[in-house]
C-alpha cells in the first residue's frame, strides 16, 4: 500500500449488527454440522446399499459439502464485519449457490443410490 493511498476508518459497528452476523454465521456452521453428520450417518448406517460406491459418493458429498460451508462461513463473517466497520456494502454471499447446488446434487446421488441398488 502506497502513502497516496487512502484507508478508510474503522469504526465499532453498533453491537446489534455484530451479533445478527455472528449469529448468521452461528446458522451457517449448524448446517455444516448437520452436514458433516449426515455423511458419517449414510457412511454407517447405509450399509445395505449393494453399490458401495454410491454409498461412499452420497457420504464424501455432504462431508465435503460441510467443509466448503464451515470455510465458506468463516470468511463471509470475517469479510462482512470488515465492512460494517468501514460502513461499506455488504459483499455478496455466493456460498448460498454453492450450498443449493450440492444439496440438489446430493439428494440426486442419494435417490440413484436408493433407485439402483
């Protein structure tokens, strides 16, 4: 950063907005979670399933699903307070599309898991 450039103020944000997005991100860390249990539960308790394979898929889909959400929260958190304490728009969150696009490609693998085998 050169001297030229100007940084704007920080200020502390009202403590209302900092909890609402520590909350947000409290929301998303929850479905990660959930996620991440759903994979270990398929992985253990579908053991029926005759195509392992689709069992693992259908598992490691919602694990990795968890793990792009649980980062994905952290660093929406951190970028949003980052602006509220400039007072600058609040960036776009493009992990919503992520997450609708995994669980729609999750509860297709797990409905072929269940059609095929």
């Amino acid at each position: 950063m050169s001297l030229n450039e100007t940084v704007a103020e920080e200020r502390e944000p009202d403590y209302r907005f900092t909890l609402a997005n520590e909350r947000t991100f409290l929301a998303w860390i929850r479905t990660s979670l959930g996620l991440l249990a759903g994979g270990v539960a398929v992985d253990q308790l579908a053991a029926e399933f005759h195509n392992e394979g689709a069992r693992i898929a259908v598992s490691l889909s919602c694990i990795g699903l968890s793990i792009a959400l649980a980062g994905g929260a952290f660093s929406h958190w951190r970028t949003v307070q980052s602006a509220m304490r400039r007072e600058a728009p609040l960036p776009a969150f493009g992990l919503v599309r992520i997450l609708a696009a995994g669980a729609v490609a999750v509860a297709l693998l797990a409905g072929a898991a269940v059609v095929f085998s």
